[in-house]
C-alpha cells in the first residue's frame, strides 16, 4: 500500500482507486457493515453524515495545514456518504469516546503509552499496506498472528492501485463502500466500526474528535484504521519521504500522560527490503507521533474506527 518508488514522486498505492479505474490518487474510504452491533444502536439518535473531503474541503475557520492546498487540487474523490445505521452508531459511539477521554484527564500521570497490542507485519508487497493494516488492526483485539495478507487483499479487493478508502464494495453482507471497515466488522462481529472522514486541513474539533476515538478504541482493546495522505510540504509519518503517499497504518494506542496528545501506530512498511520500497530501511515498525500531526496527515481521507 504505501510506497512506490517513481521519479519525480512516489505514490504508495495503498489508498487509491476507484470501483471503475485505477487512479492513485483515489483512495477510497470503508464503511462498517456494522452487523448485529447494529441493530442494538437502532434506536439511538443518528448523528451527521460524514462529509468527503471534496465536499469538506479545508476547515474554513482555521489556518490551511500545510499540504492542503496540494490535496485540494489533486483529489479526484467525489463525496462520501455513511449510512443510517452508521450516522446512529457513530453517534453511540462519541458518547462512549467522551466520556472516556475525560476519564483519561481526570485521572494523575498514568504509566506512558497504553496499547491495544496489534501484533506488527510488515507488508508483503509495494501496493499491501492496507492488507497489513487489516490483519494488525484486527490483531489488536483477537490476539492472532500471521494472519494471510493475500486472504486480506482479497476480502479487500485490493489492487496495484492499493486498497480503496472509499467507493469499493467488497464480498461481505450490506457491503457500504468502505472496504476497510467493512472488512474488520465482517471479521470481528459486533466490533461497529465506523469511518470517519477528515477535511484536507482537519479542524480543532476535528482532532480532538480524534483523541476522545483512540482512547475509545484503545481502552477497549481496538486499534484504528488510518488512511494516511501524506503530500510534498505536508507533514509526513516517522521515516517517510517528502513525496506524496497514499498509506494504510494501524493506530493503536495513546499517552496516558499526555491525554491521548501523542499516540503510537505501527506501520507496514517496517521490515520491508528496500528492494520492494526503496525508502523503508528508515522507517520503523513502530512509532510515536503527535495525534494532531497524524491527524493533518488523514486530511483529506480519514480513519476507521
């Protein structure tokens, strides 16, 4: 998923096509198909649709994140739309990732990064960051390793192109047009992930949002899914070049003493031969990063949560 190493830019094709061409700049967001988890939360209030990024665009009342503009004028994804049952559950789900996170502030120094345990794979090929991501992410919460990242790839219906954050319907029941999503709510029953798109310069609300969803997730032993769009003079993950890469990471935990301010994601391309990516004998498997800054990097695609 994340690298591919072409001059004069390197385009990870982890988060980029379409149902019906290849682009790699087309990284498509997944929504859950929710399950029996869903119909527990019918009756909860439905929150706001999650707004694509080409509808978004950057947050109108605060300073552009650098590398907006870039993404605003090279994004070929159209608007992105979350079900009923998902603008109910992802309505639940804030609810819960509130108050968590104030329990989080209310509570002394703690004891560092707190984990939900994914167990790290590095991807098998240049275009496979979003199969790694899925087998990491769901390791975080069943405990299994080795998991086949061509059964992932598969399931996920990704391509040379990478794996879609948004548009692709995948082989599993109600499919939503989120793969990711889908995929991690068909392999783990009632988990109720939800995707949550991002504008190309994320807002104070935004990451904040953020924070109060790892912790979530975290503390109840689940990681998240993250789309990373990383673009030339934009910030960029641990070890990445300044080129524009779409990527998939497993974010899976946080800082208790800092409030969730600094998370840890692992990311596929760790331990991968340069042979495949050129770039990623410096990039680790695991790393600490600012949640604001990971949060700017998803602008303009999102995160599964």
């Amino acid at each position: 998923m994340p690298a591919i190493s072409v001059a004069p830019r390197t385009v990870s094709r982890a988060t980029s096509r379409t149902p019906s061409r290849t682009v790699s700049r087309t990284a498509a967001l997944t929504a859950a198909a929710l399950l029996s988890a869903v119909a527990a939360l019918a009756a909860a209030p439905a929150s706001q649709a999650a707004t694509g990024p080409a509808a978004t665009g950057p947050g109108a009342s605060e300073p552009q994140a650098p590398g907006a503009s870039y993404k605003a004028a090279h994004d070929t994804l159209g608007p992105q739309r979350l079900t009923p049952a998902q603008k109910r559950l992802s309505a639940a789900k804030e609810a819960e990732a509130t108050r968590g996170l104030d329990g989080v502030r209310t509570r002394a120094a703690l004891a560092g990064y707190k984990l939900s345990g994914g167990l790290h794979q590095s991807q098998k090929t240049s275009y496979w960051c979003g199969p790694a991501t899925l087998v990491i992410t769901q390791s975080a919460r069943d405990g299994v390793a080795g998991r086949s990242q061509q059964d992932a790839a598969t399931l996920l219906r990704t391509n040379s192109s990478g794996t879609a954050w948004y548009g692709v319907n995948i082989n599993v029941p109600n499919p939503t047009g989120y793969p990711m999503a889908d995929a991690l709510n068909s392999r783990l029953p009632g988990a109720g992930y939800v995707p949550r798109a991002l504008p190309y310069t994320p807002t104070a609300t935004d990451k904040a949002n953020f924070k109060q969803h790892i912790t979530h997730n975290t503390d109840n032993d689940y990681a998240i899914a993250g789309n990373a769009w990383e673009v030339p003079g934009g910030p960029h993950l641990v070890g990445h070049p300044n080129v524009e890469i779409f990527h998939w990471v497993a974010i899976d935990g946080y800082n208790t003493d800092t409030a969730a301010d600094q998370v840890n994601y692992l990311d596929p391309v760790g331990g991968v031969s340069t042979s495949v990516i050129s770039w990623a004998g410096s990039v680790p498997k695991s790393a600490h990063i600012s949640s604001d800054t990971i949060t700017t990097i998803m602008g303009g695609r999102g995160y599964v949560w």
